[in-house]
C-alpha cells in the first residue's frame, strides 16, 4: 500500500482524534499493530496492508476515494508574514521530541528570528519550512501541531519499533547537552 497522499493519511489521524480513540485501540480493532497505524498515520503507508486501510477507513467514516482526490498541498511560500521558520527533519537537534498520549510529536524551535531571509536550518543544514505541510496555513505560532488543521509540523520518521518514551527522553537530554555547549 504505497500510493496514498499525506492528506489521506492526516485525514485518517483527524479523524481517529475526532472520534476520540488511541492509536492502539484503532490498531487493536482493525487487527494491525499500533506502530504500523502510527507509520499510516505519519503518511508512510507502506507497511500497512491495503485492506487494513479500507477497515480503518470504513471504521472512520473516511472515504477512500479521498486519496485520489487529495489535492495537491498549496504553499504560503518563504515570504509570507510573521511566519515561523522550521526545520522539517525529525532527526534535527532543533526540533525537540515529546510523548503525548503515547505519540511522539516535535516542538519545533522556531529559526531565524530576525533573519527573515534564512533558508536552511541552523542545526543541520535542511531547507526551512514556513508553512503546515499538511494545510499550507503559514506557521505564525509555536508549537508541535498545526492550530488550523491538527496535523503535526514535523512528521515522526522514526523506525515503527522505536520505544519513543525512552528515545524522547534521551534525545532531550542530548539536545540539552549540545545546547550547552555551543552556547
Ligand atoms: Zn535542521
Ligand atoms: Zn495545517
């Protein structure tokens, strides 16, 4: 199961979120693991079987037919206003991992502050991102999620096995520990 847009699989979060369950009770009533949900979840949807999609769907009252017809992700582009620039990359020192409600999502720390024209990451070098990936609404507050649409700025790309307490939890302190020593 490869060819379903991020929109399809947001959607599928949103909805999942909407109707109040976790995770691992959808997983639990569709008969896949919670990791491979999460994967879906993140947009990566090849770990998980094409019916498992259709159950979570249905389950969802999600029509599948959404994921042709998913259009494309507009862009609000580096010059919009008061926008917070970001790096995309789960794996970058700037963003910072959180567990919540047993999903791992990324604090973005806000770049370029005064320097509206930067466009790559300070910390590893990426293009920065200014606007949700999932909505296109220009990022103008802090925080791990999109106010506009729910969906997270920063897609965990994480293996599916990874104990994401424990990985979240060390990596702040490595982030902590680097901080300390550049500045
Ligand atoms: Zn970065
Ligand atoms: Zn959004």
């Amino acid at each position: 199961m490869a060819n379903l847009s991020i929109a399809f699989c947001r959607q599928l979060a949103r909805a999942r979120r909407a109707k109040g369950m976790t995770q691992s009770a959808l997983a639990d009533a569709v008969g896949c693991k919670q990791s491979a949900l999460s994967m879906l979840e993140a947009g990566h949807a090849a770990k998980v079987a094409h019916e498992t999609v259709e159950k979570i769907a249905a389950l969802l009252e999600v029509p599948l037919e959404t994921a042709a017809a998913a259009a494309p992700v507009p862009s609000c582009g580096p010059t919009a206003a008061n926008t917070h620039a970001f790096c995309p990359h789960a794996d970058c020192f700037s963003n910072v991992p959180y567990v919540v409600n047993g999903e791992l999502l990324f604090w973005p720390r806000p770049q370029a502050d005064g320097r509206a024209a930067a466009a790559h990451c300070a910390v590893c070098g990426e293009l920065l991102e200014r606007c949700c990936p999932h909505c296109g609404a220009p990022v103008v507050t802090a925080g791990a999620c999109c106010p506009a649409c729910g969906g997270e700025r920063v897609a965990n790309t994480l293996p599916p096995e990874t104990d994401c307490e424990a990985w979240a939890a060390q990596r702040r302190r490595a982030i902590a520990e680097w901080r300390s020593l550049i500045l």
